[in-house]
C-alpha cells in the first residue's frame, strides 16, 4: 500500500491546497490493480492537480477524442504481471497518448522491464511512496513542457571503452559485459535514427537489451532511456558519449 489515507471520488479542494495548474494539471488514474484504495488521487489533487480515476479505459478510449487532448499524463497503477495491465498498456500507447507512468503494486523487475520496452514514461514498484511518485510526476511534466531552446535538452551518457563502463548523469556507473558494451556501441552510433535487429546480431538484440536494462535497474537502480520504436527498432534517447 503506497499511503494509508484513503481514497475518495467526490472530493473538493480546502483553503490550504495550492491553486490548481489547469494547464499541465489533468490526470487520468486507471487503477486495475484490485487492491485497497491507496489514497495516490486524493495526494495529487492536495498537490494541485485535476485527477480523474477509474478502473475501465472503454469509456474513455471510445469517445474517439485523442487522449492527449482530454490529459496531460497517465498513471496505470497495475498488479504484474497481470495480462490486463499489458494489454491496458498496449492499447494506450498510441501516437496521440500522453506520457504513461506506471505504480506497479505487484511484481518483479523483469515485468517492470518489460514495461519499459513497452514505451512507458517511468515506473516505480511497491516500494515507492506518494512523494516520490509526485516527484517523478512532475519531473515528466515538466521534461515534456520545457522549451528546447537549450544547448541540450537532455543530460548525457558516458560510454568508456577501457573500462567498458557506462556512467549516467548522475555518476552511477554500470559494469558491461562484452555484449553489453557492444549493443551501446550499435545504439550511439544510430543516435540519428532506429537500431533494427538485422543492425545487431539478428533475433538477440531484444534479449540484449531486455538484459541490459534489467541489470541496470537492479544493480544501479537506474531506468536506461531506451526507447521501443513500435515497429521499427530500438534507441538510446539521451546524448551518448563514447570516450
């Protein structure tokens, strides 16, 4: 359970919660995990968001209206894995979706990857509390809102041969076996465009990079930006620097 205040549908906003940003402000929660209410709608709106919440996409996906339109961000609070959550997640993510964040309530960290390979935004597990998610939240809000008129929108990798290390932004760093190191190298030198499988060694690029990220969320806790072309292929969507 990520809080113990429950939650409400009919709620109204006291004289001590922040304005509501009507701009950036609209949430959808879909909650398919079957637990007991977990009080994250009632946090977020304290927080200064619109939240609407439900349990069922049908409504909201038949109106023909594109989502983008009608929310600023998706939260998918789901149980894992549980076939529902993925194919809730697969009918999401369309060309007109929002950002999609996951609360996965349940499961191990390869369904988690699995999530990841699937193009959603961030995800956090059980263990997470309201106030990270607010603050993941809003560091995805903000990423997809900023202006790009910046020398660099995003922060960069470090890829180090010698040492066959990959360094985040943050420092962290990541050991790399030989094939590790070999599909970032694919990865950075298709930093223009889309790593198909026929580009790394054919049927494998899928499992490397399953392995990858798996190995760097449970050993760095760190999510790899790398993206799940649908379709098309794979790419790294940070700058990645080979030194």
């Amino acid at each position: 359970m990520l809080l113990t205040a429950p939650t409400t549908k009919n709620r109204s906003t006291d004289a001590k919660s922040p304005p509501l940003n009507r701009e950036i402000g609209r949430l959808l929660l879909l909650d398919l995990s079957d637990k007991a209410p977990t009080g994250l709608g009632e946090y977020l709106e304290k927080s200064g968001f619109a939240v609407f919440e439900t349990t069922s996409l049908d409504a909201i996906c038949d109106d023909g209206q594109p989502l983008s339109d009608l929310f600023n961000l998706i939260i998918l609070v789901a149980s894992l894995p549980h076939p529902s959550a993925f194919g809730t997640l697969r009918q999401l993510n369309r060309a007109d979706a929002p950002p999609i964040f996951i609360v996965a309530v349940e499961g191990e960290a390869l369904e988690r990857v699995l999530m990841l390979e699937m193009g959603v935004d961030d995800l956090v597990g059980p263990e997470a509390n309201a106030r990270e998610i607010l603050a993941r939240l809003n560091r995805i809000i903000y990423r997809k809102t900023e202006k790009p008129n910046s020398s660099s929108s995003k922060a960069a990798w470090t890829l180090r041969h010698a040492q066959r290390i990959l360094i985040a932004p943050s420092g962290q760093r990541i050991g790399l076996t030989g094939r590790d190191h070999e599909l970032l190298i694919a990865l950075s030198d298709h930093a223009d465009g889309v790593l198909m499988d026929c580009d790394f060694h054919s049927g494998q690029m899928r499992t490397a990079i399953s392995r990858l990220k798996r190995k760097a969320l449970m050993d760095a806790q760190i999510v790899l930006p790398i993206e799940n072309v649908w379709g098309r292929g794979y790419r790294f969507d940070a700058p990645l620097i080979q030194a």
